[in-house]
C-alpha cells in the first residue's frame, strides 16, 4: 500500500508544479521532471526507483510513444524519411566522435571512450515528443524529421553497443552481432505486416466484441505487443510502441483510440516516466567530478544541436528549422540510460565513471526541453516576419 501513496503524491505535485510550469512560460515537462529531483535521492530522499516506479515508468514512454504514432503525420513521416535518415547518421557520428575523443582528456581507457560516444549518440525523443505536442509541433517537417532520426538513432545505436559487447566476449548474455541485426531486420518486416494486414484486421475483430472498450483494449495490446516484441530483438519498447500507433491510426479507430489512450496515459503513467527520469538525479559525488560533469553536458548539448542540424541543412531545410530539429534531438533519457546500464553490465565502463556517466545524461535531458522551446520560439518568429513582409 505504500506505493499508492507514493503514486498519489507524484501525481498532486505534477499536475500542479507543470500547471505552474506552463503558466510560467516553461515546458511542464520540466516541472514534472523537476519533481522527480526534489523527491528523490539528490534533495529530499523520499522516493527511490524502485521496480513498481519503474514499471509504472516504463508504461509510461510506451503510452506516449504509443499516442506520438497515433497522431504522427504518415505522408509527412514517408516524405520526410531521407532527411530523418541523414540527421541520425550525423547525429550519431558527432557524439561518439567528439564525445569519445573528450574522455581522453580524463585519461579513459579508449574503450571506455568509445562507450560514452555510443552512450550519447542516443536519442530519447520521448520527452522532445511531449514538448512538441504542447507546442503543437509534432506534425510538421521538423516533427517528422526528429520522430523518423530518432528511430534510426535507436537501431544504430543498438547496432554499435552489441559490436562493443562482441568485441569485449562479455558472456552476460549477447548474442552474436549478425544474430542480433536479422532479428531487427525481421521484427521491421513484422512491423510491415502488422501495419498492412494485423492490426487492421485485429481493430474489425475487436468491433465484434461484446465488451466495453474493446477497440481501446485491442489496441492497447496491439502497443503492449509490439513494445514488448521489439524488446526481445534488442530494440526500444518506445520504438515498437510508435510503430503500433502507426499502425492503429491507419485504421478507421483512428480518432476514438486517440482519444480514450490519452486519459489513461496522461492521468498516471506518463507523468511517472517523467518524474522517474529526475530520480536519477544524484549529487553525492558531482564535486569530485565536476569538470567532467560540465564539459560532458555541453558536448552532449552541442555534439546533437550541431551535429543534427548539419544533418538538416544538407537535407535542404532553413536555418530555423535545422535549430527545431536540432533541439529535438538533444534529449537522451531512458535510450541513454538503458543503453549505460547494459554497457556497465557488461564491463564496458568502470563504476566510479557509470556514476557521473548518468548524471551527464539527467542535466542534458533537463536541459533539452528549455532548448526546444527556444527554437520553437524563434521559428515561430522567423515565420511571422517573412509573412509581414
């Protein structure tokens, strides 16, 4: 019974910190996530993320992932797929660069290096996502882009942490590196019958149902499904999730399933993600790597700002846009966090360093959505001056 007043308390100080959030001018992300620092171990101490927060967590970036296909724009998703394709290799190759080269100067071994590049060439567009939708952003070029570079940053990301473990011989568990990309290359080919031919037919037989909500529940197992698939192939849940959404919104459920799986997520389990994205937070040993710390958090802030917006410029985009696009990119969130923890499973990084490791990831997923809603900001802007001119 003690979680349930931990839940009930988590969800009085979201929904009124990201009213205030938002009547102050600040993506109410960020006070949700604010309220997971202040909870948890870096001030109060009263709530750890334990299995039942992490659960509810996890829940949580599916739903919104889940909700982000639903209301994604398909034409725009298919027109704007080459450009989301050169923003992610881009957007991967600068952190692992830059990033790898700049754990040099704090005398990492190389492979340790090279597994903090990966680490950041993540990309968690969960949080990004719920700025867009606030800002109503999410079915535009730029939205598209960063939902489309951030699904390729997730399957190449993978791809290069299971080259790592292959070449470490960890045994926890990884299967060989060939193994591991047809099983990806199979479970997209599923994601295409699903679209095409399942879900469709799954949404007709859940009409014939004599049960309440049946289309909601048919499609809630249709994203619990494809989440859970897309895990047992080494991919996101979160990338299985945005495809079933796709693959729902293709049908004519469409609006009712959009609008019944918003209360559900937005009213627990999406706040809980991102309040469990700020019980991360952990202060204990940040003077003693400071330095680090802060160089980290601005290469990991500039390596995707740039490095994406390169991206975006050789696709033909505007000066503001490849700023949105950028900024959109620059969440890291649970992909780096799930992607660290395998990592220092595996011994690819030494625990004194996994520390500071994740408290670089914490600040710059803080501190992308204040970015974000900058660009957004001076896109909006840039837009109302050509059309007065």
């Amino acid at each position: 019974m003690e979680f349930i007043g931990t839940l009930c308390l988590i969800l009085f100080l979201t929904l009124f910190v990201g009213h205030f959030s938002q009547r102050m001018g600040v993506p109410g992300v960020i006070g949700q996530l604010l309220v997971g620092v202040v909870l948890g171990p870096a001030i109060l101490n009263w709530i750890h993320l334990n299995t039942l927060v992490q659960t509810f967590a996890d829940l949580g970036v599916i739903i919104l992932m889940f909700i982000a296909g639903l209301e994604s724009n398909i034409a725009l998703l298919k027109k704007y797929l080459r450009p989301a394709l050169v923003v992610a290799v881009i957007g991967v190759i600068f952190p692992v660069v830059i990033m790898g080269g700049a754990g040099l100067l704090f005398h990492f071994s190389r492979l340790e290096c090279f597994f903090i590049g990966v680490v950041f060439s993540a990309t968690s567009v969960s949080i990004s996502v719920e700025v867009l939708k606030e800002f109503r952003v999410l079915n535009t070029k730029e939205g598209a882009t960063i939902l489309g570079a951030a699904v390729a940053d997730d399957i190449i990301g993978v791809i290069l942490l299971s080259i790592m473990v292959s070449m470490m011989g960890d045994s926890a568990g990884n299967e060989n590196l060939g193994l591991v990309i047809f099983k990806q290359l199979l479970y997209f080919v599923g994601v295409y019958l699903v679209i095409k031919w399942i879900a469709p037919y799954l949404m007709r037989t859940a009409d014939k149902l004599f049960m309440t909500s049946s289309r909601t529940i048919m499609s809630m197992i249709i994203c619990l499904g494809m989440a859970w698939l897309a895990e047992m192939v080494g991919l996101s849940g979160a990338v299985g999730a945005f495809f079933a959404g796709i693959a729902v919104a293709m049908t004519p459920a469409h609006d009712e399933i959009d609008q019944s799986i918003e209360p559900i997520g937005y009213a627990v389990f999406i706040p809980m993600f991102f309040v469990s994205v700020g019980l991360n937070m952990d202060f204990s040993h940040l003077f003693q790597s400071l330095g680090f710390v802060v160089l980290m958090t601005i290469l990991g802030i500039a390596t995707k700002l740039v490095g994406c917006g390169i991206g975006g410029k050789l696709s033909g985009f505007n000066l503001a846009s490849n700023y949105v696009i950028g900024a959109g990119m620059i969440s890291r969130g649970e992909m780096a966090l799930i992607t660290a923890q395998i990592g220092f499973s595996a011994h690819l990084i030494d625990p004194t360093h996994y520390s500071d490791v994740i408290l670089v990831i914490i600040l710059v997923t803080m501190i992308a959505p204040f970015i974000l809603k900058n660009a957004i900001s001076h896109q909006r802007k840039v837009q109302a001056e050509v059309q007065t001119k």
